[in-house]
C-alpha cells in the first residue's frame, strides 16, 4: 500500500470518529438555553474525576450508579438533564440508561471541555 492510500485511509478513519463522536449531542444553542430555563448539569465522571476539577452548577452521579442517583435526585422525568463527562463517550451511555428507564429530556454535552465552555456562554 502506498503511503498515500494509507494516509487517505487513516484521515477517513479520523473523520468518522470525530463524527461518530459528534453524533447525538446537543448543539451548543440548545444547551446554553436549557440551562437558562433550568436543566439540571450532571457530571458522569468517577467521583475521583469530579474532585480533581468540576463544574460549579454539575451534580456528580458517576455512570455505574447513574440509573439509581438520578431516580433518587430527580423525581420529574421531564425535566431537562444535561450530561457530561471527560469526553463525550460515558454521557452518551448515561443517557440511554436514563432514557430507558424514562427520562424524556436527556441530553448529551459532551466532553468537560465542551460542557465547560457552554456553562459561560450561559
């Protein structure tokens, strides 16, 4: 294979990652707008994670116990729950497992740096 090919292939490869991780989380208009209407923040990171640094407004509900925290936290299955973690991946899991046993309004921020950046803007 040419180096070439191989170059071709792994930038394609780049490309569907980026998208794939993308995919499924809330544009950063909407989410600047729900958390001025109220959404509650919560931090899917190890409790670990969430001491060595954390977002002032996020609730810590670590994704092996978020389908028991939450129940527990938020009785309002409609209300509106933003979700991150360190990179987008944990609070799309989390996410389903409230969908499922559900929550209505569960959206997925993304990684600390991106639900960071959209708690200014707010």
């Amino acid at each position: 294979m040419s180096p070439w090919i191989a170059f071709i292939v792994v930038m394609v490869l780049a490309l569907a990652y980026l998208y794939m991780k993308r995919s499924g989380q809330v544009s950063s208009k909407e989410a600047v707008e729900y958390l001025r209407n109220g959404a509650m923040l919560i931090d899917v990171r190890s409790a670990q994670e969430f001491e060595s640094g954390h977002i002032l407004q996020a609730y810590n509900m670590p994704l092996d116990r978020v389908d028991v925290l939450v129940p527990t936290a938020v009785k309002d299955k409609n209300k509106v729950l933003l979700l991150h973690c360190a990179t987008g991946v944990r609070s799309g899991l989390a996410k389903k497992k409230l969908e499922e046993i559900g929550y209505k309004n569960v959206f997925n921020l993304g990684s600390y740096d991106r639900a960071s950046q959209i708690v200014l803007e707010k």
